[in-house]
C-alpha cells in the first residue's frame, strides 16, 4: 500500500491493522512510518481515532485509541496524512465548550473556521521566562493574606464534594475576567458528565462564560482522551498567553485523574509497572504537562488544580510528584463549611511559598504570622471551651479567642458566584485593605463590637456600619467545640 492523493489533495499514507486489544492498536505501515504522536484515522467514516506511541520497527506502529474501536479488525484499512492531534486556538474558542479533539459539545453553532495548533508544545524557553516572583492577586481575602498565589504559578486545590470548591473556582474566574481583564480555562480531566453539566449551568448563570473556555475528558472516554485532554487544554491557553499577552487562569479537575490516565495508557502499551504500580514515565509526563505552565515576557499562565490524594497519603507517588511543581496548597474543611464560614479554607493546613518577606513584603509575612499564630492559639483551646466554657480562660487567652473569632469571621466573604443564592452583593477586596482590616483586629480595635458584624463583608470599614447590630446575631454563628 503506498501513498495515495485523496480529492481534496491531502497526501495520505495507507497502512492496515494488524492487531487490536483494548484500546492498543498495532498497524503495518510502508514506507515512510508515522512518526510519534501522528494520529491515525480508520473506520468506515474514519470515526476511530488513534495516536502513535511507539515505532516498533521499520514496519510497524503501536498507538493507542482515544475513541472507542468498535468494528475494529485486523486488516482494517487506516490512513495517516501525518499530521499530530490539533485544537482550535483564538478568540473563537471563548465561551464554548470543547471534547479533546477540539469539537464543541455545547450544542451551539458550529465554530467559525480558523487557526489549528498541535497539542504536543515544548515548554517555554528559559530565556523567555520571566525570573521575578509576582503576587496573583485573587480579590479574595483569605487567599491573598495567608497563602498568596503567584503569578505564572500552580496552586493545589484539595477539597471533597460540598465544602465550596466549586463556588470558590468560580469566583476565582469572575475576578479573573472582571479584574484582571483575563481569560480563562476550565479542564476537566475525567470528569463525571453531571459534574460538567452542573459548572457549565453555573458559569451560564453567573455571567461568566464570555471570556471562559471548557473543554473535557470525561469520566467515560478512553484513557488516551483522558491523558490528552490536558494538553489540548494548555495549546488554547497558550494562545491567549502568548499571542494576545493575556494573563490566563487555568482551573484543571482532577490532576490525579490525569496522571491516573496516564498508568492505564502505559499498562495497556505493555511497560513495566514501577512503583505501587505507577507508570516508569511518571514524573516526565507530568512535568511535559506541568512545565508548560509558565510566567513568560509575554503574559502567565496560573493555574489551580483539584489534587486527590490516594488514601490519604502524602507518600503516595502521584501526591509527591504533584506537590513538587505546585507553588501553593489551599485545603478547604468540611467543618468551618458546616458553621458557614466561606471560603471554608482551613488556614493551618494551607501553605503558599510566595509567603516570604523578600516577596510579599515584611508588614505582610509578620501580619500573616500572627493572624496563623492567634488561630493556632484558638485552636488548642477549644477543647477548654467546650468543656469548662470561656469563663475559666484567663484574660490573654480571652483576648486571643476575641481576636480569633473576629478574624475568621472578618476572613469571610460575600462572592459573586453566590449572589442569586444569599441575595449579598459579591465584592473583591484589594490585599491593603485586607492587611489593614486584620491589623486593626489584632490590634484590638473592635473588641467590644459584636461577631456577627464581621462577617461577609468586605473591607472592615463596613463593620463599622454593622456595629448596631445586637450581640444576639452572633448566634447565627454557633459557638460550639470546633466553632
């Protein structure tokens, strides 16, 4: 079978299969053989789509199907015009929701014709990366106090179902857009279909998919769409960055699952597993993916990514090797989402390295020391509390408690990702007076001031406006052991 001109004038290269199990595809090539990554097309309507991964002689291919091979058989005829997988890029792809291959599965128009690009891209050169550490500012006060995300950077978001993850990715987007003038994109990497659905209707209803892409492996794909979806994901990103100069916010659901993807891929090619059954290829296709994410001269690219920790263990190669690119973890608590203290981040668990003085300034870090130090000292007497009550504290620790219970409440904060649900105007605040507003709490400003007329606000200015609010509100805010 030698190469054959097609109607339209695209050179294709023939070949046959000559083996299929799963998902795994072996195929005879004459000469020339498709080199690496080229993608394979084969079925009656070339509906099967398959990527080479290895050359296994001067004859023969093994690629791995990402959709599914039903009607596959050996001796089937498939073509090759030697190009790699390919997104569509540009302003056409804002507000639309894609599946790995660049498809719109939103059930809109179709996209306009345009640009196509390669998913597979090298990283940014060293030379064009930029060598300052930047602040992200997120417009949300207990990120920006205590864990600082940086610019260019990637933050581990670790949360179960229930407890705000969401609302607090879709607040970060809406800042993103209305701030920063940004865009930004949502990857989700098997993804159950509800979990999609429900995002897309809350973006919907928000306002937020203007200046938003989405793209998806879902949960049901086969692993080889799942392994790439991050990538195609990254080639739409890039474009924003690198030819608009935008700073682009890139959320990405689940990290685990792509590494997950990953093990499925190198069993079915036939690798030796390595270590508690992990891919031998781990950490280099994690970081092909990780390192394309990057703060350049032309804009940055930030990413927040769901981590899910295999049983709880951080010694699990998947958490190790993610946890080393990640430059920030946000761990979000089930318990202060149950007493509705939103964003229900649990300050003591999370750690950003942006949080050094020679980055975020002196008056920052030692504000941000006291404020952990005070909710640790809370945190060791709440058991005191909830036995004996606040009566048997002495007085420095009454003041601690005070001086807590005002912060986090004070480090709550109405979103705009909620105002149809609690009717409270969103706001962002700027990191002044956020800083201002806990300094003013440590210094025992507002000590004599009600709980209640700290919480979801904005700047602490607006406290002040709710001082006549009775003491009695605060039991909107139960007082309990762990409160």
């Amino acid at each position: 079978m030698k190469a054959a001109l097609k109607k339209n004038d695209e050179v294709l290269n023939y070949g046959k299969v000559v083996s299929v199990r799963g998902s795994v595809i072996d195929a005879w090539f004459d000469d020339p053989l498709p080199a690496v990554y080229t993608l394979l097309h084969a079925g009656e309507h070339q509906e099967i789509s398959i990527e080479v991964l290895a050359q296994l002689d001067d004859r023969h291919v093994r690629g791995i199907a990402l959709t599914p091979t039903q009607g596959l058989a050996r001796g089937t005829v498939i073509t090759t015009n030697g190009e790699e997988l390919k997104v569509p890029v540009g302003k056409r792809t804002l507000g639309r929701m894609f599946d790995v291959f660049g498809n719109t599965i939103d059930h809109l128009k179709p996209l306009a014709e345009g640009e196509k690009r390669n998913i597979h891209q090298a990283p940014p050169a060293l030379d064009k990366r930029s060598t300052q550490s930047q602040v992200f500012e997120t417009g949300i006060k207990a990120i920006d106090i205590l864990i600082p995300l940086e610019r260019g950077g990637k933050a581990g978001l670790f949360g179960g179902a229930g407890v705000g993850k969401t609302v607090l990715l879709t607040e970060m987007i809406h800042n993103m857009v209305g701030q920063n003038k940004g865009v930004s994109m949502f990857c989700g990497i098997g993804e159950r279909c509800r979990e999609g659905n429900e995002l897309y209707g809350a973006m919907k209803d928000a306002g937020l998919l203007e200046n938003m892409i989405m793209m998806f492996g879902q949960m049901n794909e086969p692993p080889g769409a799942r392994f790439r979806v991050g990538h195609a994901a990254l080639t739409m990103a890039e474009y924003f960055r690198d030819d608009e100069h935008k700073d682009v916010l890139l959320l990405i659901d689940n990290i685990f699952r792509f590494i997950q993807a990953g093990m499925e891929v190198s069993g079915l090619m036939g690798q030796m597993p390595s270590r508690l059954g992990y891919q031998p290829t781990l950490e280099t296709e994690l970081s092909e993916l990780e390192e394309r994410i990057a703060n350049t001269d032309a804009g940055a690219i930030t990413s927040i990514q769901a981590v899910y920790v295999p049983a709880d263990d951080l010694t699990d190669p998947a958490a190790v090797h993610a946890f080393s690119h990640l430059s920030a973890t946000i761990v979000l608590s089930r318990e202060r989402a149950s007493e509705g203290l939103y964003p229900s981040i649990d300050f003591l668990q999370s750690n950003s390295k942006m949080a050094t003085p020679g980055i975020i300034g002196d008056r920052h870090y030692k504000l941000a020391q006291q404020i952990r130090q005070t909710l640790a000292q809370y945190e060791d007497l709440k058991d005191i509390i909830s036995m004996l009550g606040m009566e048997q504290l002495s007085t420095v620790d009454r003041l601690v408690v005070n001086r807590a219970r005002r912060l986090e409440r004070f480090l709550t904060q109405p979103f705009f990702a909620t105002e149809q649900f609690s009717g409270v105007k969103g706001e962002v605040v700027s990191l002044k007076d956020a800083l201002d507003g806990c300094e003013r709490i440590l210094a025992d400003e507002f000590k004599d001031m009600p709980e209640n007329a700290f919480y979801m606000i904005g700047n602490i200015d607006e406290a002040l406006k709710n001082k006549d609010k009775k003491d009695g509100a605060d039991a909107a805010i139960p007082v309990h052991a762990g409160s």
